[in-house]
C-alpha cells in the first residue's frame, strides 16, 4: 500500500485525538501499521499540522549537534523535536547513527554539485579560499578526532556503533 491519503490521515488523526493508539487505529482505518504509526508520532509532535505536507527543511549543524548530544544525554526525541521545530524524532535517530559512526562531519553541511574545475574562468577570492581550506581543515580535525577515540576506546565486536 502506498502512502495513506489526505482523508485517511484526517480519519487517523480524529482517532489519535479521541484517544485511540496507532495499532488500533491502522486495525479500525484497515491501515498500514508502520505508516500510521509514523503519522502518530507527527502528530504528538505537530498536532493537527502533520496533515499538511511540508517541504524538505535544512537545519544548521549547530542545531543538529545539540540535539545529538541532548539525544545522547538521555532527552526524550519527541520532545526535542516539538522543541526545536524537527519535522520527526526518525530524523533525530538518524542524526545520532550518522554522528556515532561519522562523527561531527556527518552533520555538517555537505557542498552540492560538482567540485569547480582546475582551470575555471573566475578565480576564487580570499574569502572563498580561506572558507574552502577552512571546511577540508575541520573535516581532517573531526576524522582525526574519531580516530584517536576509536584508538582510546576501541568496540567490542557485540557493540553498534
């Protein structure tokens, strides 16, 4: 089944607000579960907004690191979300598994398109090069910094990472 309509959703969240969990609303509404599920952790987050369609929202690595660490700390990920405006906990998750295997570069900005050729037309300005160096310099900091940890700490071969 594809994804649930805009009437299956209403119909959902009318459930949710009466009460009713996402199991027995996905068994009434004959829904798939995990889908109805996912609506009603939008919904405790976003009440009765999840049933627009939101665009894709980019968050500042600032803002993602002090999740991760709050996630880490033990925070509830649905709260955080309500708090810091997330679009859905997932997206914490997701966030967490990069950082414990990437570190701080999995939640910094990635540059988009193509790397500029060698020989373009248009030179880049100081700033332009200083903020190059600058983001290669901060990526070699933060790999470097995950293998000196891995080193002082290696995992057992039972644990995720």
């Amino acid at each position: 089944m594809g994804k649930l309509t805009l009437i299956q959703r209403q119909q959902a969240v009318e459930l949710f607000e009466q009460g009713y969990g996402y199991v027995l609303v996905s068994r009434m509404l004959k829904l798939n579960q995990s889908q109805v599920e996912l609506l009603s952790r939008m919904w405790r987050i976003h009440g009765k907004l999840c049933l627009m369609r939101r665009k894709n929202k980019h968050y500042p690595f600032e803002t993602k690191k002090e999740v991760v660490t709050r996630y880490l700390q033990g925070d509830n990920p649905i709260e955080l979300a309500k708090q810091y405006n997330i679009s859905s906990d997932r997206l914490i998750r997701i966030w967490v598994k990069k950082w414990k295997i990437s570190g701080d570069v999995a939640l910094r900005p990635r540059m988009k398109g193509y790397p500029p050729a060698g020989d373009t037309n248009m030179p880049l300005t100081e700033v332009e090069k200083l903020q190059r160096d600058n983001y290669y310099l901060q990526m070699q900091v933060d790999v470097l910094k995950k293998l000196k940890a891995l080193r002082e700490n290696p995992p057992s071969a039972n644990s995720p990472i």
